[in-house]
C-alpha cells in the first residue's frame, strides 16, 4: 500500500500511522509543521516504513497548499493508492459561541477545506496508475444529530460526513471507496482535560478498527464500535428530548 | 491555542498521597514544559516524585511525546522522546533483537521516567544503572533554555540528571544504548532457597555465571527461615534452544475495583507468601521462560495497587552494604517483620558499583524491596525505625519508592545530597522544577 496521510503526527492519525509502518507500507505524511513531520516520520521509519518516509508542507487553513503537497506525494511514491485524513480543527461549543473568528476557522478546516482536499485528492486516485484506491477520511459522530455541545462543530463534521457519502455513492463503481470514519469520545491531545464518556476510545483500539475498514473498504465506521448503536438511539430520539438533555 | 492545564487527581503508583493538580498533556511536550513546574510519566514512582510542590503548579505529562527519533542499526543508538514507554519499545524492537540495556520490573515507565529514577534491573550487578548506557539527555531547564547534555558536554548538568528525580530539568529527549540479543526468549533458572545465608551466597554464586538474578523472599518467614524464598537467574536464550516464534504479547487481567482494607489482613499475606514460596516445589526449575514473565511478572494485572485499598500502599527499598554473617539483611528483616510490617512482595538483588548519576540509588550492597499497606500511624513509625537502622549500617534508600523518609534520615544517608543540590542551583537558582518529593527531602520552598 502506498498512503498518503494529512494530520499523522498527531493523536489518532499517529496511530494509524503506526500501524501501517509496522506492516511495511510506504507512507507520506501531510502537515503544517515541518519539524514535527520530519520527527514523525523518522518515528515511522523505525517502526518498519520503508524509508525514506517523505513530508510535505499541507495546511488545512490554506488550500492552496493542497496541490503541490499531494504532487510531491504522488511523485516521491511514484503514485499512491490511499489518502487518510485525519487534520481537524476542534473547540468546544463555548469557546466557538464566544470567539467568531475560532469558529470561521474550524468551520474552514473542518469542512470547507477538508472537502477541497478531498477533491484534490479523489483526483489524483482515480486518475493514478491504480484507477481507485482509498479516500479514508476522519469525520465525527458529532454529525450525526444536532446537538448542544457540538453545534458548531456538528454542523461542520455532518456536512463531511454527507459529502463523503456522496463521494462513495458516485464513484464506488469506478473504484474509488471512500472510508467515513466517524470516532466517538477518544483520548487524545485534542480532548485532555474533557471528562471521558463511557465507551471512550484510545487512539490505538480505534487505529485497528480503522485499518480494518480501510483494508475491507467499509463506507462508514464507527469508533469505538459501540457508538454505532450510542448514535441508533441519539438519531431517533425526538426533539423535545434533544432540546431537554445536555448531550 | 496554548495549551490549558486540566484538573486531575494525581497521584504514583501508591495511591499516597493524592494531589487535586493541574495537568498538562500533549504531544508538544517541548511547548507545555516551558510552564510546568515538573514533568511525570507513566507515574509508576511509589510516593511523590512524581507530584507538584503545589496543588496549584502545573505538571506536564509526558504520554503523548512518544516518537523514535533516531536508531541507528550498526551501533544500537536509539534517540527517542521522553513520553514513549517501555512496553511500547519492547513491541518495537524485541522481536527486532534489541533489547534496552537495563529494565525496571515493569513495562508501564516511561523513558523519561526510566532516567530520571536511574532505574536497575536483575543485571545491576553486570551492567549498573540505565544511566550508564544513557549518552545524551535533551532537557529544558529552569529558564527556559533546551540544553542538550551528556559526558562530553555540560557533564554537572548530565550527571545529576541521572538519577535526579526530574529535578535538573524536564527531560525531553533522550538518547541511548539499545542491546543485541540472541533471541527474544529468556533461558531461566530457578531456585528455592531455604534461608538468609542461602540466599545471599545464591545471588553471590549466581552473579559469577549469570548475566540477571534477583531474589524473592518470603517477608514474613521468622527464625531459621528467615529470607526464605526463591532465587531466580536468567540470561538471553541462544537461537537454538529458543521457540522460532517471537514471544506474543501476554494477555492482561485488570483488578476490577478497589478491594477492602480487611483483605490484608495479615492471614492472607501469609497465605500468598506460603503459596509462593511452595508453588517452586522443585528445588530447581530450568527452561525457556517467556520475557515478559521473566522481567515483568507483575505487569499481568493491570492497576494491582488496588488491591491496596482505599489507603493506598508504600514501597521500601534500601541498599545495606555486604557483609560477612548478613547482618544488616538480616536485621533489617527481623525489625520489617516484628514491626508490624506485612507484604506480599520482597525482593532481594545484590547491586554492583555506584554508577554516575549523582543521586543514583544502587551502591555495592543487597538491595532490599517490599511492598505494604500504608497505615496513617503505624507506617510512618516503621519507616523512621527501618531508616534508623539503614543508616547505622550505612546504606541508603531509593527515592523513587520512598514517601514517608523524614529530611534529617535522608541527609544522613546521603552525604552526596549537598554536591547535587549545588548542581540544581546553578541550573535552577529558584527551583523553579520541583516536586512533593524535593519539599519534603531536599529544602526546596514549599
């Protein structure tokens, strides 16, 4: 496998990240800073990538950055045949409610900008010398209902979430799969300090449920699993409930 | 966005004492040390190394800082970030066949952790301490600076960094000597001793042919059978006599909750140091032993300090000088056992040289481990009279399991204290880097 991964030096995507290189996969990471790329993908090298691992400069908040990374990826990997994205931006609903300019950001990142390197990206692995591959992007169970922790962020992720779907709808059949990965409460960097749900994940329990779905080309994955039927219930609960509960 | 300290609940491996701190966790660890007040791992130090001076000063958790930075497959260098833990550098490189060059009795430290208390393992007496295999610490000192020392550059700074509690500075980086292994397995040897004088000469005997021993004894044997128990020595399996399959990762068990106080009572003590000491109903066991049963025999149960209780539980370990009749082993044994003192766990190794780190614990001598329930009355008293008599006879104890030593025993024991507090005041005038640990021992402010 020849992967591509925006956002891996960090939290879930460091994860699966690790996972690839420890079965041998080539691998070429995206990110907007330069030392802490180069730190990760020496890491990767050592856990079994083959080296050299390469790094290009990608900020989710500049599009135009977009481009010339993945053709430097698509160069350094003569080609690649899975894009994983797991950059994101997250705050919670207090801070986005009281700081616009936060909130214009995230919503950028999140989901205006993840759709364009999306595009970007879908491009290139349906015109690459594999006529296909994997687009494997991290989306959120926050999409999933309107809710009052996650408005803003919600919304972002749930605009994902529908584009991604199309995205599999469209072309599946031309070979393209698209993975939506859609995490409940994990422990990472981006949530320390937040209470832990019940079912929360670890980077790693959701890594290897991730390689799964990418290996097996599932549409939509839920992470930790048991937020698939967490979610059954929160969708068909009414909104009079939705309105009272603080979830 | 900077980073926010979190509320958390701190506390080591012990359970006592618990502090309501301020945490500060990323993969940054390079920016969140520029405000914290210390930096702790894994947290598997007993007491309170590893807890602010106040509730109200941050401390940063290494965790996430976890990457290999550099491994050099010719010479075995590996330089990696403070946060990785053992566990995770045995999955990456045992089956590899490398093998760091001293390790702890648990996988759960981190590597930062594993330079800052020094650790040993059941190769002291061959190998020393960690330290001595470490060639570069990556610290950020008290203001503000990175600074990068080893022998060969800034070796005040190096060498009370070894063994100096995270105290010099917050460790960031670390580079050392990995290990070349024949194979991933273990050929082990065990022994059931009959006494104190057995089991000294054993592990004297013992450290002649075998590259790793440690001793097991039985804490609450009294009379003839005092320091009963089993001896055990390993070395590297060649090849040969290894299985071809690497080792598998051992299926772990968790202690569901918190058990109560009456489980320790002292019939159950007796009845797990009895059923140990008879489970080895061989005078001699020999064969391929897995590495993680070896090294790591406890790491099976995941959050074992539960079955403390509510109190929480302590460590204590000290290194008594040699000598020819066992005496201060002995003593010691005698006053641990009709102090009131119960546990399950005693260990006993014979340590090598003193190595370089300034504050390191290890000097030549046995060094004696046991684990017990605190009591808020009895504990403390069997501490001072356990230190009282490690001084008379010259020994030391270990900081990193230490939370009851008063100031005045700890000085007495360590006339090296001075010269490595010199060191912190050069580096760090306002002891800015402090724990729990250095207000109570070492005169920092509170």
């Amino acid at each position: 496998m020849k992967a591509v991964l925006l956002g891996a030096s960090k939290g879930m995507g460091r994860a699966v990240a690790r996972l690839l290189a420890a079965r041998g996969d080539r691998l070429f990471l995206l990110g907007d800073h330069v030392e802490e790329l180069a730190k990760s993908a020496r890491d990767l090298e050592i856990r079994g990538a083959p080296a050299p691992v390469g790094t290009a400069c990608c900020d989710l908040l500049q599009p135009a950055t977009f481009a010339p990374a993945l053709d430097q990826a698509q160069q350094q990997l003569d080609g690649f045949d899975t894009v994983v994205v797991t950059a994101g931006l997250f705050a919670t609903q207090e801070q986005l409610e009281n700081d616009p300019q936060l909130a214009a950001r995230l919503l950028a990142a999140d989901f205006t900008n993840t759709v364009l390197f999306c595009e970007e990206a879908r491009e290139r692995l349906l015109t690459g010398t594999e006529k296909g591959g994997t687009l494997c992007v991290f989306s959120s169970v926050a999409g999933e209902r309107g809710r009052k922790p996650v408005v803003l962020y919600g919304a972002a992720k749930a605009g994902l979430s529908r584009y991604l779907e199309g995205l599999d709808h469209k072309f599946r059949a031309r070979g393209l799969k698209t993975v939506c990965v859609k995490p409940g409460f994990v422990q990472t960097g981006m949530t320390v300090g937040l209470k832990p749900p019940p079912f929360a994940g670890t980077p790693e329990e959701v890594a290897r449920r991730v390689m799964k779905a990418i290996d097996r080309g599932w549409p939509e994955v839920y992470v930790p699993s048991a937020w698939r039927w967490v979610m059954c219930v929160i969708r068909r609960l009414p909104r009079f409930v939705m309105r009272r509960i603080e979830f | 966005m900077p980073q926010q300290p979190y509320r958390s609940q701190i506390a080591g491996w012990g359970r006592f004492p618990v502090v309501d701190g301020l945490v500060l966790k990323s993969e940054n660890l390079a920016a969140i040390s520029e405000t914290a007040s210390l930096s702790r791992g894994l947290g598997r130090s007993y007491g309170d190394s590893s807890l602010p001076a106040r509730a109200d000063f941050p401390v940063a958790d290494t965790t996430l800082a976890d990457r290999l930075l550099a491994f050099d497959p010719a010479s075995g260098s590996l330089r990696a970030e403070a946060g990785v833990s053992l566990l995770e550098l045995n999955r990456v490189f045992l089956r590899r066949g490398w093998f760091v060059p001293v390790s702890p009795g648990t996988q759960f430290v981190a590597l930062g952790g594993m330079v800052a208390s020094d650790v040993h393992g059941k190769n002291h007496h061959v190998d020393g301490c960690f330290g001595e295999h470490v060639r570069s610490v990556r610290l950020r000192v008290a203001d503000g600076r990175i600074v990068d020392c080893s022998d060969a550059s800034e070796q005040d700074l190096f060498r009370a960094t070894l063994g100096g509690m995270g105290l010099t500075g917050h460790i960031l980086e670390v580079e050392f000597q990995m290990r070349p292994i024949p194979s991933p397995w273990i050929w082990g040897e065990s022994e059931r001793i009959d006494n104190l004088d057995a089991m000294a000469a054993g592990l004297k005997t013992a450290a002649r042919d075998w590259p790793m021993t440690v001793g097991w004894v039985d804490c609450l044997a009294r009379g003839a059978t005092l320091g009963r128990g089993i001896l055990m020595k390993g070395r590297w399996a060649q090849p040969n006599e290894a299985p071809q399959k690497p080792p598998s990762l051992k299926r772990r068990f968790r202690v569901p909750f918190q058990f109560p106080g009456i489980a320790l009572c002292k019939a159950s003590m007796k009845a797990f140091n009895l059923a140990y000491y008879w489970k080895h109903i061989q005078r001699v066991r020999r064969g391929v032993v897995h590495p993680d049963s070896f090294f790591y025999p406890l790491d099976i149960l995941d959050d074992w300090n539960l079955i403390y209780g509510r109190r929480g539980f302590t460590q204590y370990q000290c290194v008594l000088p040699h000598a020819d009749d066992n005496g201060p082993a002995r003593r010691f044994l005698e006053l641990f056992v009709s102090g009131g003192g119960m546990g399950f766990l005693c260990v006993i190794k014979d340590c090598g040289p003193q190595g370089k780190g300034m504050l390191s614990f290890p000097k030549p001598g046995m060094s004696i481990a046991m684990d017990f329930p605190i009591h808020p009355v009895k504990t403390p008293a069997l501490v001072d009279r356990l230190n009282e008599l490690v001084i008379a006879d010259g020994g030391r104890i270990y900081l990193t399991k230490d939370t009851f030593t008063r100031p005045e025993h700890f000085r007495a024991m360590e006339p090296r204290m001075d010269a490595f507090n010199a060191v912190r005041r050069k580096w760090d005038p306002q002891s800015r880097i402090r724990s729990a640990q250095s207000v109570r021992l070492l005169g920092d402010p509170a």
